[in-house]
C-alpha cells in the first residue's frame, strides 16, 4: 500500500508541475508590452521658492546650522510633476511622491540609472518591468528633470 502512496504523490507532483509550466508566462525582454517615456521635474525648496518648491530637505536645517563639518547626505520628501513632454507647466500624467537619499558629493553623475517596477494602480496593477532614468537637465542644486524609459515587460 505504501508503493502506491508513493507512485501516486510521484505521479502528483509531475502533473502539478506540467501544469505550471503549461500556464506560466514567458517574458520578452526584447519586446515590452507596454512602453512609456515620462519627464519628473524636481524643484528644491531653498527658502525663497516656497511657491514653487516641489521637494524640500528634511534632515539637516537649514545652512547646516548645528551640525559642524559633517555632512551625511541628504534625505528629500517630493511632490513632483510628471509630464508627457520635457516642459515643466506642462499638463502633469502622474505625480511622483516618496523620499530619496543622496550624498552631496554624487548628485545625478551617472548617465542612467535602473530601477525594477513591481506592481502598481489602475492600468498598471501587478506590472513588471524596469524604468531607466536619464539626467535630462540640471539647473544648480535646485531643478532637475529626469527622462523615465519605463518598459513594461508584463501586463494584466
């Protein structure tokens, strides 16, 4: 009886097995399901663009006050438009909320950066794919613009 308790969860697992494989997706990283190109726009509150500012620092007070030489990077709150086209009063897609993290010494000096999408809202629920970030303008320390080539690699 045991020879055929094991034959059958043998057999089991083949067949669980074949269905899964039957009925997984296969991804085409060579061709995305869906592909997007997006502008952010990042403005800096400095004190005197409150009107405007779109991110503001939240760990150090203003001018380093207290905190002598040392400088452990900076840690930015944003609000930021995205737009269809690289013009900042453009109508916005989206907006771009959460926090970001940087050292003073390296800000935007790779040409492109990566980030994996995983999930999302709307059109874009339970999305995979990536998002390669380019510098497309810098303005000082107070705006950037970011071009987003965000290819989608499965869709729902």
């Amino acid at each position: 009886m045991e020879k055929s308790s094991c034959y059958f969860k043998i057999l089991f697992i083949i067949l669980t097995s074949c269905f899964l494989m039957a009925n997984s997706k296969t991804l085409k990283p060579e061709k995305p399901c869906k592909r997007l190109v997006l502008y952010y726009h990042d403005i800096l509150f400095n004190v005197t663009n409150s009107a405007n500012a779109t991110s503001a620092n939240v760990s150090t007070p203003p001018n380093n006050v207290g905190l002598g030489d040392f400088n452990f990077g900076m840690l930015v709150v944003f609000d930021d438009p995205v737009t269809r086209d690289q013009n900042l009063v453009s109508t916005p897609v989206a907006r771009a909320q959460g926090f970001y993290l940087y050292d003073m010494k390296n800000i935007i000096d790779k040409e492109t950066r990566d980030l994996s999408i995983v999930g999302g809202t709307g059109d874009f629920f339970m999305a995979r794919g990536v998002v390669t970030f380019s510098t497309d303008a810098v303005e000082g320390l107070g705006y950037f613009r970011l071009k987003m080539d965000i290819k989608l690699y499965e869709c729902y």
